[in-house]
C-alpha cells in the first residue's frame, strides 16, 4: 500500500523551488527525445538541463499537457523555444502498434515516476539510524515459543510490553556506531532490521503478560534482546517530493553506503553527516564533489602531493602548494532525514562516489 500510494504521489507531483528565471540547456542537449522505458523524469532533466530539479518549467505554456508529469515510453519529447528564446518541450503522442489479435493498442501505459521508488521504499518503512537513548526506550523480545533462537518464519516470540493488536513490527538489531569524521562526534547507531512480525496478542503488563509476536518474515537469526519498531505502513509523507536545491551554507561528507561498499553509484542509497539540526529537509538535491590530488613543487617540477617525499609535504600547507579545485561527480536527493543524519538517493555520478565525498548545494555551481 506504501509503495502504491507514493508511486502515485511521485508520478504526479514533481514540484520545484525555481531559484533563477533561466533555464540553462546541456551543450549536447538533442532537439528531440524517446522516452523509454526504465527512464525516470530526473533522467529524461539531465539530458536537457545542467540543472535538473528545473524540470517542469520546460513543460510551461504547453496546451497539450494537462499534467505534464504523466509521459509514457514512447513519447517524443520535442525542445522548442518560446518567443522571448526560453526553452520548453512539446510531447507527442505515444506510439501505437498493432498486436496478433489486430487489436489498436498503445505502446506503454505505465506512466515513468518521477524517482525509483522501489529502491528507497524499504528505508521508508523501516529505520535505519537511532540514539543510545531511544534504543533504550524501545521494546525488546523476552524470548520465543521455541526456547531458542531461530532463523525461519513461523513462530511466536515475546515482548516486555503492550502492544496494539494486528499491527506490523519490524525486529532490529544494533549495528554500527556512527562518527562524523568532521568532528568524531557520536551520531548514533546503524540499525539492521532482522525479522518483521505482527501481534498476536497485545499483552498485559498489569498481570505480568508479555505481548505476543508473530513472526511472519525473517532476514538472519532472531535473538532475545532484538528491539522492536512499528513497520511506517501509514506513514504521513508530505503531499509530493518537493524537489529544491539544498541551502547555499551546506556542507558535509558522504559517512557511509547501504551496500557497504566505499565506492557506489547511481540509485544506491548513502548516508550523510547533515539532518534536521543542519536546515536538511526532505527532497534537497546536493551536489557531491570531490577535491583534485595536491599538488607540490619539487626541484624537479610539480608532482602530486601523494607522491612527494616527506619534506616535500611538510614545506607545503595542507600538503598542497595550490588550493586545487572541487569537482562535481554527482547529484543525490534526500529522501529521509533524522537529527543529525540524513540518508540520500544517488540520482547520477560522472564517476564511482566514494565515502568522505562532500555534498554542498548545487546552487554552488553556478
């Protein structure tokens, strides 16, 4: 039901904070596109746009669109300018094709979203980041009917508290500690979830009663101790996504990979070491940029820092003679914000990201 409510939420609502009134076009911009299946409308912006999250002005005055976020596969997107020379798109029809049965049928009906929602839904649901302190607080399982700890579905455990009857939980487990290599401050713990259950019996602490839990999915063994967290099943996300640029003042790194890996790339899911206490709110788009090897001056003539002698870098500040450049590799989206974390949507990279990348706003491109 989650998935489905906001598939529809993203498919028809991708509005945008517009900080500039011009568009700039890609140089390599086409004057025609196909849209195919698979695309995304952050896709389809950044073969047209530098500045992605400006999408939908390319749709103004357009009489043949009444919601110019639902475009099938194969749709031709035309780029057209206006009289005063901006740019906008003209969207033909999709294409039709006979099938066996001589039937008239079109090409595609699924309207493309506006972001794959399938890859950010399960961390929708479920939790990924909390404090020692509500760890602490959270319910925890006594035990299961097996007397033992298990790794198939199936069976009952118990928890030392009330519970809402018929309601999904999800069974965690603390993972990692989390550091901001900024500061060293500790920012909380990774959570795995390991199982998810739905309550067979609410429970009554007054006569000492433990709720009961049935365990209706595993991920890996299921211990006592293991804590537990209501499934987001109705989780009240604002009406759409509201893609804009993230504040100027933003600053941050890249902490670490759902996959776990310290190299990632598109629609893989990363956290970053800025949430609600930094201004961060759900749907700023970051830029993620990566500073150029240093470089020293040698007797020799320049070489990279990393290949200077000792004496080489301590002659020079922060290991450099020259205060390279930033570059944009990429552009993330984010999609969950916690105190002082947030997690993020990969939307393109130029090249494999890699943990301790900076994020800062787009807008500091321009």
């Amino acid at each position: 039901m989650l998935i489905r409510s906001l598939l529809l939420i993203l498919s028809l609502s991708f509005s945008v904070f517009v900080t500039a009134d011009e568009l700039t076009l890609n140089k390599d911009a086409p004057k025609s596109y196909i849209v195919q299946k698979g695309d995304t409308l952050w896709d389809i912006s950044g073969i047209f746009l530098n500045q992605p999250w400006l999408w939908p002005k390319l749709w103004r005055l357009n009489p043949d669109i009444n919601n110019p976020h639902l475009i099938y596969p194969g749709d031709e997107l035309r780029l057209v300018f206006d009289e005063k020379g901006q740019p906008m798109l003209v969207r033909g029809k999709p294409e039709l094709k006979w099938s066996p049965r001589a039937r008239l049928q079109l090409k595609d009906q699924s309207a493309i979203p506006s972001l794959p929602l399938e890859v950010i839904a399960p961390y929708i649901q479920y939790g990924s980041v909390l404090s020692e302190e509500e760890i602490e607080k959270l319910p925890y399982i006594l035990g299961s009917d097996e007397g033992y700890k298990s790794s198939v579905d199936g069976f009952n455990v118990y928890v030392n508290e009330e519970l809402d009857l018929g309601r999904g939980y999800g069974i965690y487990q603390k993972e990692g500690e989390i550091y901001d290599p900024e500061t060293d401050e500790f920012l909380g713990y990774n959570i795995r979830v390991v199982g998810t259950g739905k309550v067979l019996r609410a429970g009554n602490l007054e006569d000492n009663v433990p709720a009961t839990l049935y365990v209706d999915g595993t991920k890996q063994e299921i211990r006592s101790g293991d804590f537990i967290i209501p499934v987001n099943e109705n989780q009240q996300y604002p009406s759409f996504f509201t893609l804009t640029p993230a504040h100027k003042s933003l600053r941050g790194l890249i902490l670490n990979s759902a996959s776990g890996l310290r190299e990632f790339g598109k629609l893989e899911v990363v956290m970053i070491n800025r949430g609600a206490e930094h201004a961060i709110e759900q749907g700023d788009v970051v830029s993620v940029k990566r500073s150029s090897p240093g470089i020293v001056e040698t007797g020799g003539g320049p070489i990279y820092s990393q290949d200077g002698s000792r004496w080489d870098r301590m002659a020079s500040i922060d290991d450099s003679d020259y205060k390279m450049p930033e570059e944009v590799v990429g552009e993330m989206m984010i999609f969950k914000v916690y105190q002082q974390v947030s997690l993020a949507l990969i939307l393109r990279s130029s090249k494999p990201l890699r943990v301790h990348d900076i994020i800062t706003s787009p807008m500091v491109n321009e």
